[in-house]
C-alpha cells in the first residue's frame, strides 16, 4: 500500500460515517469534500492537503512540515500541504481535518 492509499484510509477512517463527505480522485490522489467543497486531499506525494483558507494558511506555514500549496507554479492562499511525517498519529490528522471542517463551514455561515 502506497503512503497516499494509506493515508486515504486514515482520512476515511476518521470522516467515512459524515454524510456530508464524499470522495473524488483530484489533485493526483484521493479528496474528500464536505458538502462538495474540497476538505483535505491524500496526494500521490503522500503530502495532505488542506483547504484552511488564507488566514489559517498564513499561521499554520509557520509550523514545520507545513507549506502552502503551489499549484501550476503559483500559491493558492487558501490551501496547505502536510508532510506526510506530520501526520503520525490520528490525532494529529484529525487536527488538519478539523481545521479544513471549521474553514468550510465558516463559509456556510458567511
């Protein structure tokens, strides 16, 4: 099993009973999207990507491990890439979840 395969299996373990979260190859890997907007993604490069929106991008980049997301060359603010060595425990996981589910559902509200 690839580290992408099994960090698809880690995200599903932990959002697979949500309703709302359905799964799209995107991004060469795995997304899973809340509600239809992308949450977090398992990339080929076994990285996860979270869309935490722009603010939370700019103070989470400051953690190790953590970069924004660089998409034909250019950053996309809202997004983030996770080493995939972050991301040992599924608490840690669960913490980007977390993040992405708050960001999005800020969106709802807006």
């Amino acid at each position: 099993m690839s580290i992408s395969d099994d960090l698809a299996e880690r995200i599903r373990g932990l959002v697979g009973l949500d309703p709302r979260v359905t799964e799209k190859r995107m991004f060469g890997g795995l997304t899973f999207l809340l509600n239809g907007k992308i949450m977090v993604a398992a990339r080929r490069t076994g990285t996860l990507l979270v869309q935490c929106g722009a603010a939370n991008a700019a103070e989470v980049t400051t953690e190790p491990g953590v970069t924004q997301m660089i998409m034909r060359g250019k950053p996309t603010p809202n997004f983030v890439d996770v080493d995939y060595d972050r991301l040992e425990t599924d608490d840690e996981l669960g913490r980007w979840i977390a993040l992405a589910e708050r960001y999005l559902s800020s969106l709802a509200s807006a």
